[in-house]
C-alpha cells in the first residue's frame, strides 16, 4: 500500500501566482506548486536550513529537500526558456496556528488564525478579495455574476485589481475558477446553497449580502468594519426585475431555484 502523503504546513499563499517573460506571455507552461514555492521562499529568501523549513513545514528533511530540487528545476526552466510560471495547486493546509512554531515566530489559535466573524489582522497582510461586479458595484447574484473584480492586498492595502470575465461559468465553475486565481475572499451579494457550500470547500471565505461599491466593500472589509450577512440565501430560479437578493431575504427564500 502506498504511504499516505503528508499535508506540508504554509503559512500563507503566494502574493503573486503568476510569472511571464516581460513583454509576452509563453503558451509554454510551468506548474509550480505552492509547498514548493513555499521551500524556495523559506530557503532562499528567508535563508533557513532544509531541517528548519522541515520543522516549519511539518514534514521530513528529505521531502523539503525534494520538493526545493523541483521548485530550483521548474523555475531555471522558465528562466531558461522563457516560459510563463503559474503557482497553483500542492498538498498543503494554511497554518492554523495549532503550531507551537509558526512562521519563524511563536503564536497561538488566536494570533495566526482567528475563527470569528471578523477577518483576522495577519490573514489581511496578504490577501487575494474577489467581488462579484457590475459597473463598480457589487453585482447581486452570484450565479450570474458576468466579472469578478480581483484585489491584491498586502499588508491591509490594496496594491493591484484586476477585472476577470467569467466567459459564461456558472454555480458549479465559479467556485472553481475563483480557486484558480487564488482568491482567499468571496464579497458578493446572494448566493445560493450549493454555491455557498462549494465556496466552503475550496476554503474561501465568503461575505455574502453586500450591497453598494465593490472598492467600498473592500475597503470596509479591510478596515474591519464590512457590513455583510453570513446567513444569506438565494434559492430561487427567476428573479424578478429590480429584486436585489442581497437585499431581500423573505423574497429569496421562495421557489426553490438557485440564485
């Protein structure tokens, strides 16, 4: 029987999950897994020893030493042959602060990771925020949404955006493809069950009946004081000309549809 492989602790997702030769973009692709990005950040960057990125980590010395060999590999590749670097994917769990060693730096449950309804200060360092969008504000159905607008935050300011067609997906792919640009946060207005659940799944979190500017949702979000609603639902099929589903629950709840 194969031995099960170890979930290798990261303490945070890469800021930027994309790297392409300047001027161009190469239909030539290399996947680089965020625990090997996370052993040539610890390694290089932060100069630590294979043992210590091993005990930071969670898993063995020889597997930090494998997957940094494969990171090195992948990235002299792309510099090599001018190919675009996307960071994705891997076996990894977000430090939950459960470590008595955690990011160079003693923590607790409440320090690294908090588990209420607010959005804890470090997670904000660096955070990736999606927010259904329609013309500047908060689009009302999540289902329908034709863009997300995607903000890059670091340190509790934003420092990029970016406007992303959904070409179309709906329910079942939005949650999906909100995973494949890395997004941490999901603002949005109504949203339906299964939607919410998929969401869930793919470990983003969701503020769900917002209404209003997208860039002052974000805004509020990243001061600590967004005004959302964790209980939202959206379950009907037809909406009905003018109805905001963030907006009104009773209304929402009829039919039986999705949002």
């Amino acid at each position: 029987m194969a031995r099960p492989i170890r979930c290798r602790r990261i303490c945070f997702e890469p800021l930027y999950d994309s790297f392409a030769p300047c001027g161009m973009e190469s239909a030539e692709q290399v996947s680089l897994m965020v625990d090997e990005f996370e052993t040539i950040r610890l390694i290089d960057y932060e100069k630590k020893t294979h043992e210590q990125c091993a005990k930071q980590m969670g898993v063995s010395r020889t597997t930090v030493t494998e997957m940094y060999e494969r990171a090195r590999t992948k990235i002299a590749d792309c510099i090599v042959h001018g190919k675009t670097l996307y960071i994705s994917g891997g076996n990894y769990t977000l430090c939950d602060g459960s470590a008595w060693d955690c990011c160079g730096k003693k923590c607790s449950k409440a320090g690294c990771a908090e588990k209420n309804q607010g959005v804890d200060r470090k997670e904000l360092e660096r955070m990736k925020i999606a927010v259904t969008y329609e013309n500047g504000n908060v689009f009302q159905h999540f289902g329908h949404t034709e863009q997300f607008k995607v903000y890059h935050t670091l340190d509790g300011k934003i420092t990029e955006t970016q406007i992303i067609d959904t070409n179309g997906n709906g329910h079942g792919a939005l949650a999906g493809m909100l995973l494949s640009l890395g997004a941490n946060v999901l603002i949005c207005g109504g949203i339906g069950g299964g939607a919410k659940m998929a969401l869930a799944e793919a470990g983003i979190k969701l503020y769900g009946g917002v209404s209003g500017s997208a860039d002052e949702a974000v805004n509020a979000l990243l001061a600590g004081n967004l005004q959302f609603d964790s209980d939202v639902q959206c379950n009907h099929h037809e909406h009905h000309e003018g109805h905001h589903c963030g907006e009104d629950k009773n209304h929402c709840m009829g039919n039986g549809g999705k949002c």
